[in-house]
C-alpha cells in the first residue's frame, strides 16, 4: 500500500489498480463483478391487449467499498439502468428468502 491516500488495504477482492491522483469521490475498492443471465417473464399491453413474453436479462452483481469505509456495498444492476446498492445485511436478507422460495 503506497498511495498517501489510502487509509486500509485493499480487500482480497479489489481489482482496482490505484493511483495517487484518483479523484477523491473515485477512492473506492472494486470487485470484477459477475453477470448472470435472468430468464424473466414479461407482460405488456400491446394494442390494449395483455401480451407475455419470455426474456433473457443480464443481471450484474458487484461489491465496492469506499476506502476507510467499514461498509461493503453490494451491487445489483441491469444494463437498462435498475441499480441497487444493497447493504451486506439487505443482501443477507435477501439471500434468505430467494433460498427460502425453493425450499
Ligand atoms: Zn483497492
């Protein structure tokens, strides 16, 4: 770690090549991220008539932390623009009733 800026290492996941003159909104740990392609159903009304289709969704999943931040922010978003930035206990909760929907 030899950026004056940076308060903490990098978490093992941080992929982000950082530099001493980064802006300072732009100080923040970075994962790869991942993708993983949604099948969605989608209804809409065409013609005043209800019209359902079958999708594929690219869904991005991520995590980021501000440097000097204890809070890992975790990532969902779509390439049309839905963005959630989920706090680890929301993405816990979350995890816990997908899961509990298949059982
Ligand atoms: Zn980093």
């Amino acid at each position: 770690m030899s950026i004056s800026w940076q308060h903490s290492a990098c978490p093992e996941w941080c992929i982000i090549d950082h530099a001493e003159g980064d802006h300072p909104d732009d100080r923040a740990h970075r994962d790869a991220g991942r993708s993983v392609i949604l099948t969605l159903r989608v209804r809409d009304f065409v013609e005043e008539k209800l019209v359902e289709r079958i999708v594929d969704q690219n869904l991005i999943l991520g995590r980021w932390q501000h440097d000097g931040d204890s809070r890992v922010w975790y990532f969902l978003g779509t390439d049309d623009g839905i963005e959630y930035e989920l706090s680890e206990a929301s993405l816990r909760r979350l995890v816990s009733e997908l899961q509990g929907l298949l059982e």
